[in-house]
C-alpha cells in the first residue's frame, strides 16, 4: 500500500538512497579487505619514510618527543595528526582506523559531485570507481597527505559547482575554504585557483544574478590556504613560528 501511494519522486529518491547504501557499503568492504591484510604487516604501525616525519613532526607540534627544526612537507597532514593525537591519543593503528571510514566519506564526496556534473548514472560510475581504486584505497592505510587532498579537492569543486548554479554564498566560501585546505597539503593545485576564477567569470544558464558576493568569498577563504603552504616547508626558523 505505502508504494502505491510513494510518488516518482519518492520512489526515486529512495531508489537513490539504497544505491548510495550499496556504494558506502562497497567503499567500506573493499578498505576492510585491504586493512585486515595490512594490519598484519610491520610497516602498519611502525611509520617510516615520510609517514615518520608526518609523525614525528604533529608530536613537535603537541610538545613530545624531538624539536624538529622544520616542516619538511607542506604542514596540513601534520596538522591533521597533531589534532587527531591530541584527541585520541597517540596511535597510528587509529589513525588509520579513522581514515578507512573518511575514505568511505570521500566516495560519497565523488558521487555528489558526480550527481552535480551529470546525473544519477554518471553518480554511480564514479563513485563505483573512487570505491575500487587501489592507489586511494592504499593512501589511506598511510599516514600521507593524499587521503586529505583528495576529498579537500573533490569537495571544493562540488561547493562551488552548486554555489555556481544557484545563490548560495556559504557553498562558495565552503568551496573556498576547502581548496584553502587543500593547497596546504599540495600547494601545486594552486595552478588551477586561475583556472576556477576564469570559470566563476562565465555566467552558468542555471545561476541568478548578483553572484559577486560569492566570487569574493570564495576567493577570500581560498587565501589561507597560501600563505602556510608555501613558504614554511625548509623554514629554518622551528616548528612554531612556522605556524604562522
């Protein structure tokens, strides 16, 4: 009786919501795999290479273990790890525990803006791809940058996609603000920020007048974004200054 009286729409919209269940549930299943045979490796707790110094690097940050004299990389992960420890505690096993359910998070990121680009079907291919790739899949079993970067990336472009094609300010300065967050961990996005501001120029069929309030927010939150990404990395004046 209850889908007689659904209409195309609820249907759709439930229809909708079960693929995305089946898609998260795939994200979740592939990272599970791929987890329970990494965890039984060594290198899963022990960081080495420039997970170390990822490491090492949020523990200067929170005041334990050596001063390091400098970022090495750009400082977002290490950011990202020094909040997470000083949360939780310090446990790589968490970490990466944590980013298996963001890697979920970040196909969910790709469908939508999937779903923005081009429809339901164009949805599901690519977040059924982001699910399966195996160099993403893998980045977030690392204490690395990408598993930030990426969804930082994907998410942005969606905001501004959306704030793009009808007046909502908060997306385009959310927009703003991610890619700000992304550019700290991989400041040679900062090729396309040109790019993005040629294309907010080019008025959208879809869009309502009076978007100069959006450009500007959006590209005032892309600005904290440069400032510690790139000039701090080789600092040699310390961790803290380095902050700002």
């Amino acid at each position: 009786m209850s889908q007689i009286l659904q209409t195309p729409e609820q249907s759709g919209s439930t229809r909708e919501l079960l693929v995305v269940a089946v898609l998260a549930t795939l994200a979740l299943s592939v990272r599970m795999v791929f987890f329970s045979q990494w965890a039984g490796k060594p290198p899963f707790l022990i960081p080495m290479g420039d997970e170390l110094n990822f490491h090492q690097t949020a523990l200067a940050l929170l005041g334990q273990g050596d001063q390091l004299p400098a970022f090495l990389y750009q400082p977002l992960y290490s950011f990202f790890l020094a909040v997470f420890y000083g949360l939780v505690g310090v446990s790589v096993s968490a970490v990466k525990s944590f980013q298996l359910v963001l890697g979920v998070g970040t196909v969910l990121v790709f469908y939508g803006l999937a779903r923005s680009l081009a429809g339901r079907r164009a949805a599901w291919v690519a977040a059924g791809l982001a699910a399966l790739y195996g160099p993403q899949v893998f980045f977030e079993g690392q204490l690395l940058a990408p598993v930030l970067c990426v969804p930082l990336t994907a998410g942005a472009f969606w905001c501004l996609l959306v704030a793009r094609q009808g007046r909502r300010l908060f997306l385009a300065g959310l927009a703003g603000l991610l890619l700000g967050l992304a550019l700290m961990g991989r400041p040679n996005l900062g090729v396309i920020v040109p790019l993005l501001g040629v294309w907010l120029l080019i008025p959208a069929r879809t869009a309502r007048p009076g978007r100069l309030r959006a450009r500007l927010a959006a590209a005032a939150c892309w600005r904290p974004g440069w400032r510690p990404a790139w000039p701090r990395p080789g600092s040699t004046t310390g961790i803290a200054p380095a902050l700002w």
